[in-house]
C-alpha cells in the first residue's frame, strides 16, 4: 500500500466523523425510530426469585384505557428455544424463551407483558397484573462453593473442560516451594449501565421480521431470532445503526427482544419494548461474582514454581455463561507447574454474561494481586518479580507469542510514573499532609480476528462508500472503516461514505471480545484491492480512456489516481475521470477474511499487554482514599487512531476506579431483588473520582492479526487495574483487600 497515503490517515489522531451527527442529536438510536400505529410494551417483572406462577389476573389491566393486550404464556403464540449455530450465529445467554414455563427463577424475570397505544398505558397496565406465586426461598448466597459438576460442562459458547490447563505437578512443587502464598480473592456481580438503556422494535411484514436494535451483534441476533420464530434467517433484519455502549450486555439478545417480536406478531403491529434502568440490573446480564484461589509457589530469588488458580463463579438456574477468569493464566508468567480448573455455584439470579474484559478482569484482579503479595512477602519489587518471570513462549499452549513487549511496558510505565522513587515501606511516603500509596500491576487481553467481509464502492463523484455489518458501540468503528477506506483509495474521510449496523450488508464481526477492528482491516483491504483492480480494468478496456492501450498490469493507482507504472506517478487519472468516461456510477466489490479466533492448531499466540502503575492519597482522619494518578502503558499493536483508542484506554481505566471502590450489585437475601437497582444506588466512578491519565501505547505492528498490526484496545485497559489500586491501597494504608470493593468500612 502507499506509504503516502497511510501515513495520512492510519495512525494518526481523527475525530470521530459521526462526532456530529451525535451532538445533533441526528444520529438515530434504535429507539429514536418511530411508526405509524406503533405500540409500546412493558415487561411485567416477578417479584419473586425462585418459585412458580400460580394465578395471573390480567382483567384490571385489560380493561385500562390504551390497553391493547396483555400477554402471558397461554396467548404469546409459539416461541421456539434457540441453539448454537455455526460461527456467531446462535448465542444467546438465557436460552429459555421467554414465559416456556410458570417456573420462577430469578427476580424480575418476565412472567407477562403489557402492550398499549402509550408508554404510559402499558407502564400503568403491567402494574396492575395481578400474579399469585408459590414462594420458595431464593438463593442468593454470596459464598460461592462449587457445584457437583462433571469435568466437561457446557457453556454458553460450547463444551469446556474444567480443568482449563495443567502442566508439571503444581501440588507437589507447591508443597516443596521455600515461599508459598494461597489466598482467596472475591469480585462482586457488577452490572454494565451504558446510558443507552436496551431496547427492541419489532416489526413483521408477512413472514418477515424486522428489528430496530442496539445489538452489539446484528447477525447473531438475526440467527437466534430467526430461531426463535421459526423463520429462514433471510426473513430477519436486524438494524443497529448507533449503540449508546454496552459494554457486552448487548452482545446477546436478551428476553425482551423475543417478547417483542412476538407481540408484534400477535397484534400485527409495531410493537417498542424500552427496559426500565431496574429492569436491566434483573434480566440483561452482569458481571458474575467470582471466588478465586490462587496459590502460588516461588523460590527465594522470586522464580515461580509453582501456580494454582481455582476459581468458582455464580451462574443462573438454567443458563451457562462462562466467566473465563484463567484465560489469561496459563501464559501469563514462566511457571513449570501449573493448575486452572473452574466451577459453578446456581444462584436464584438473572444469568450473568460477559462484561468489559469478561473473564480476564476478575481473574487478573485475583493473580496480578497475588503477584503483588508475593512480591511483599519476598521483599522483591514487584517489577522486578514480573520480570523474572517473563516466559519465552506462550507456556499454556506451548506455541510463541506473535509480538509481546510486556517487560518493555514496565520499563515505559517505571520511567513515566518514577516508580523507582517508591520507598516500599507502608506509610512512608508523604505529600501535602496526605499518605501515598504506590502500586502496579500487568495486564492482557486476547487478539483475534471473527470472520469479516465488507464491500467497498469507488463512485463516480470522487467519493467511495464502504459497507459492513459490523457495529459502532461507541467505540469508534465508523472513523477506523473512513480510515481504513481512506487509506487505500486515496479519497479525503470527509468523502468516504461509512454503512454499518444492519444485517443486509455484508457479514461483519461482533462489536465484542475488542476484535472488530482487527477483524475488518484484511476485508476491507481485500474489498478495496478488488475495486481497484475492477477500475484498472476498466481503464484499460473504455473506450477513450487514456489507458486504453495498456494492460491492467501496466498501471498502478495510489492516492485515488490510476497512472502508468513506468512513468512514475505524475500525471494520473482521478478515478472519478475514468468511471465518468465509462458511464459507470460506481465500482464495488466485496472482500472476505477469515476467522483466527478458535483456531484448532494456532501457530501463534496473539494477546495485548499492558501495565498500570497507580497513585493513591490516603486521610486516615477522614478515611478518605482517592485515585490521585494513573500511568498506563498498552501494547495492542499498531494503533489506527490514537484519538479513539486513547479514548478506549481511559474509559477502561474510569471503569476499573469503579470496580476498584464503588461498583457492586447487591441482592436481598429475602426476595432475591438486586436491591441497588439504579444509578442512585449503584455507584460508578464519575469525573471527580478520576485524576489526569497518562496513557501510552507502544508501537508494534503485530503481523499476525492483519495487515496493518492492529490489535484491540476495547478492553486491555480495564484489566488488572484493580489488582494496581489494592495494591497502591495497601502501599498507603496495610489493609490487603481481598474482596471488591474496597469501601471505607475495609480500611478502618
Ligand atoms: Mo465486550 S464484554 O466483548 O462487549
């Protein structure tokens, strides 16, 4: 590719070209989009977490004026259970269709649904259902002992083992290990709160089906609700053309989208259901509550021997979401004896899924913490601990690594926070009257690339237009497609056309696991170089082209313009001129790039790394403890725009302070509510929370994922941060907390 041109565009700061239509306010959101007749639906939530319906009287509701129906499970009409389909095509967290049976068994789940002319009619309806239960006792127990499950589990992406990875004997090299450390680390449930609260319409003309969403996966939700309806999945649309974030819980279709469509179905008409902010703390995932021990063992000098992670996590009554928190263990240090084995605890809760960095930000909080202690306990700056156990290969899988530079984001982070300035005695460190905690720790995150394909289009105005059915959750993805576009047609972002989020483009990736830009680069390459070589062609065969004598061969395009290969590039053509001369609107090709995520035989490892090192200012008097300053390193390969990645990074790092001091969802042990249902209750990290943050990201192209060496950076900056600011809290205070969050009562 040009290296003019890239220089231009890739790699360099853009804002976000749909920055304005946001700010306008034009940006249609899913529930933005209105119909004529359109209805709206209320959801009616159990109040009960374990049990069973005996008794709906619906009469009150249906007499209410703007009533339309009222729907249970004797007039929703057939909803079919949904399986999993070939690529991402069939996941679905919560696989029971909504209202299958009168079983209760999480609070809130939908035992009816209100539909009416207004919001207002169908809020007023719902609550006037009126639900006699048989009431049993919820369990929500905090404490997570392991199900008795067999070694191979289903999950809701396939079968598991267990027992992740094991190598050497861990037993036996921990028992013998001069120094040990085993100690239990606890994350609370969490839920994801986007602004943008979820929300479904549903259309159906004849047998087909249309959904206005705000799907971090169209295609997917297309497989499962062509499923789910009995229908060939050509019938289903799904349309997502902006998602106000979602930090994985919009990765999956939830209950509300089947009850939806269904309704729309029953009264052949447009139906809108908008969950309640309440609503998506019950039934539209969190983050699981996990338990994790990790026992390490190390010789004296402080080189590993010895690792165990063995971790439990909370599921739901029916569902199998897998919280993967010993995904990143197996590779992340050089250990020769090694154990990772999971298991499950049912709770009486709606099914947790995946949340920002699912899997690795609770487990790297449990082993970059014992890392942490470990250290103390071998008075070892922790540094220096990670980098005498730097592996050279992934270990797990026994394969190298395509590109990891962890060691040199230690050394970046050490030179940029003064780490080496740290005296590691508790409370020595002073300033302005206020104690100083100090504290670090690494993180990771995986890379691969999801199927892709996307069409490019070079128009005969000059501009060029690129299409895929991938998502823009927020995170940036229309700005990376204009760039990506940009830099191989030459055409300025201002005229490239970005088309995204609907399920008649061709099949993108997910906007999940921070691999869509990743995943997109070699398609639209691939799209982009087939158009060129279309306009190539057709410069060579138009009548009354200047290249008309020339073979396909003989020219070269760059920075939008077709020449002659021997004669250098002055003098080229816009293709503009040339599509105009042929009495073509347009060219456009599509281009397909394969899956390297779930490999049989990877002959690489692909990750991102990373580290944070953290000041915190500790008031005993007041018992005050603040995040005061963050340096982050990132390793994600080459960065496409900075602008929007450091954006990614520093989110990641809001959200980390969050899980860090405030974030837990809590449920009330008598009727199984979460009980901090709403953005009162359920605190966040907010702008006075968050100090200055120095972000920097190294720069190597990692070949192996695409062409250009980009990685993700949706989700790295998120984990292990936490394992840094209990660090940094010890540092100031000498309370170790073992268990998220670290509120004031742990540290007085
Ligand atoms: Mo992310 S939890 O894969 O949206």
């Amino acid at each position: 590719m040009p290296e003019s041109a890239q220089m231009s565009v890739i790699g360099k700061p853009q804002p976000r070209i749909d920055g304005p239509l946001k700010v306008s306010g034009l940006a249609m959101y899913a529930t933005d989009h209105h119909f004529p007749d359109l209805l709206y639906a209320v959801p009616v939530e159990a109040t009960i977490a374990n049990g069973r319906v005996l008794k709906l009287d619906t009469a009150p509701a249906e007499r209410m004026p703007g009533v339309q129906a009222i729907f249970h499970r004797a007039n929703i009409g057939k909803i079919f259970r949904s399986t999993l389909g070939p690529g991402f095509e069939g996941i679905c967290i919560e696989r029971r269709p909504p209202f299958e049976d009168d079983v209760v068994r999480y609070y809130g789940q939908y035992v009816a649904l209100a539909v009416a002319d207004t919001f207002e009619a169908a809020k007023a309806a719902a609550d006037a259902v009126l639900i006699t239960y048989d009431k049993q006792e919820p369990n929500v127990e905090t404490d997570l002992k392991a199900d008795d499950d067999p070694d191979v589990v289903e999950t809701s992406y396939g079968p598991e083992h267990r027992l992740q990875s094991e190598r050497g004997d861990p037993e036996s090299a921990f028992a013998s290990a001069p120094v040990k450390l085993d100690q239990t680390y606890v994350t609370p449930s969490e839920t994801h709160n986007p602004i943008e609260l979820q929300a479904t319409i549903a259309i159906w003309e004849g047998a087909n089906l249309t959904l206005y969403e705000e799907s971090q996966a169209v295609f997917n939700m297309r497989g499962v609700l062509a499923q789910m309806f009995g229908l060939p999945k050509e019938n289903v649309r799904v349309i997502t053309k902006f998602v106000g974030s979602g930090f994985g819980s919009k990765l999956w279709p939830w209950t509300h989208c089947p009850l939806a469509a269904a309704a729309a179905r029953q009264l052949s008409k447009p139906v809108k259901l908008v969950l309640s902010r309440k609503m998506t703390f019950q039934s539209a995932g969190h983050r699981a509550r996990t338990q994790q021990r990790v026992r390490l063992g190390a010789m004296r000098d402080g080189k590993l021997v010895s690792l165990q992670h063995d971790y439990v996590y909370e599921r739901s009554m029916l569902d199998n979401y897998h919280e993967n928190c010993g995904e990143k263990t197996a590779y992340h240090y050089s250990v020769p004896n090694l154990r990772v084995k999971f298991g499950r605890a049912k709770r009486n809760i709606g099914s947790p899924s995946d949340m920002r960095g699912p899997g690795a930000v609770p487990g790297l909080y449990a082993t970059e913490s014992a890392m942490n202690e470990l250290a103390d306990q071998l008075k070892i700056d922790p540094v220096r601990l990670r980098i005498l156990n730097e592996p050279k290969i992934d270990e797990g899988l026994g394969i190298p690594f395509s590109s990891r530079h962890y060691l040199e984001c230690f050394e970046l982070g050490v030179e940029k926070f003064g780490w080496s300035k740290r005296n590691p005695e508790i409370g020595s460190m002073k300033r302005d009257g206020l104690t100083l905690g100090w504290g670090m720790a690494g993180c990771a995150w995986l890379a691969a690339r999801f199927p892709a394909e996307a069409n490019v289009q070079l128009r005969d105005d000059g501009t060029t237009r690129i299409a895929c059915g991938t998502q823009d959750i927020g995170t940036g993805t229309y700005t990376i497609l204009a760039q990506l576009a940009a830099d191989k047609t030459g055409v300025p972002l201002d005229k490239v056309e970005v088309a995204l989020g609907d399920t008649i483009l061709p099949e993108g990736p997910i906007s999940g696991g921070s691999m869509a830009t990743g995943s997109v680069v070699p398609a639209v390459f691939a799209a982009a170089d087939k158009a060129i070589a279309s306009l190539l062609t057709i410069a060579t065969t138009t009548p009354g082209s200047p290249f008309e004598k020339r073979r396909p061969e003989e020219l070269a395009f760059e920075g939008g313009r077709v020449f002659v290969k021997a004669n250098g590039s002055a003098g080229g053509v816009p293709f503009a001129d040339l599509l105009r001369r042929a009495n073509l609107r347009l060219v456009s090709r599509n281009g397909k790039s394969e899956a390297t995520f779930g490999e049989k035989n990877p002959k690489f490892s692909t990750h991102s790394f990373g580290c944070h090192f953290v000041e915190v200012t500790w008031q005993p008097e007041i018992a005050r403890l603040r995040v005061n300053r963050v340096v982050t390193v990132i390793d994600a390969g080459r960065i496409i725009n900075p602008l929007a990645g450091r954006n990614q990074i520093e989110g990641a790092i809001v959200m980390g302070i969050g899980m860090a001091l405030l974030e837990h969802t809590t449920y009330d042990p008598q009727n199984g509510a979460p009980i901090n249902s709403n953005l009162a209750d359920y605190i966040m990290a907010v702008n006075a929370d968050v100090p200055k943050l120095d972000v920097h990201f190294l720069d190597y192209p990692d070949k192996e994922i695409n062409q250009l060496g980009a990685r993700g950076i949706g989700e790295i900056g998120l984990a292990g941060f936490a394992a840094a600011i209990t660090a940094a809290t010890h540092h100031a205070t000498g309370v170790r907390v073992r268990e998220l969050p670290i509120t004031i009562e742990k540290l007085i």
